[in-house]
C-alpha cells in the first residue's frame, strides 16, 4: 500500500507542475522552506494540517480538492491491493463489499 504522505505529496507536485510553479515560488508563497517542500512532495514528510493548508493557499487550490485528490488516489491502491490479495488467496477479503 502506498504511503498517504507519499500521495498528498504527489498530488501537490502535480498541481503545482500543472501551473508552472517552482518550488521556490511556492515557498515563497507560503512561507514555508523550500528544503521541507521538496521533502513533502518526495513524500519523506508528512505535512500538518496548518502547512498543508498553506500550501493549498500558495497553490490557489482549495483544501478539500486536494484531499479529493488523493482520496481517489488512495482508492486505486486499495483496490489494487485487494485484488493481488483476492487473486493470490482465490477468495475476497472478509472485509471486501
């Protein structure tokens, strides 16, 4: 299963690609290092709340989409895991709908 730190930073990276930002910029904006930004989108840290909110403010993107973001994200892998487990077991987890 891959690491929640590692999709939100994944997802911040591609939003922050999409518009043509650097790193640097983004720091600037939220005033965050830019040293634990890249740390973040590596997926080496995991933000709190307040810095994950001010990276959404430096992003121009709410909060909530980011968080849809990778909660679909997350979905996949799940459901990806869940097969390789059904498939490698022949039967559903208990668990499974």
């Amino acid at each position: 299963m891959v690491l929640l730190r590692q999709l939100v930073g994944d997802v911040l990276r591609q939003r922050r690609l999409a518009q043509g930002l650097t790193m640097r910029e983004v720091s600037s904006r939220a005033r965050v290092s830019l040293g634990y930004i890249s740390e973040v989108e590596r997926g080496q840290k995991e933000p709190s709340s307040e810095l994950l909110a001010s990276l959404c403010g430096a992003l121009g993107v709410p909060l909530s989409q980011v968080l849809r973001d990778v909660g679909v994200l997350l979905e996949v892998d799940e459901a990806t895991a869940l097969s390789e487990v059904s498939s490698s077991t022949g039967t559903a987890p208990a668990y499974a709908a």
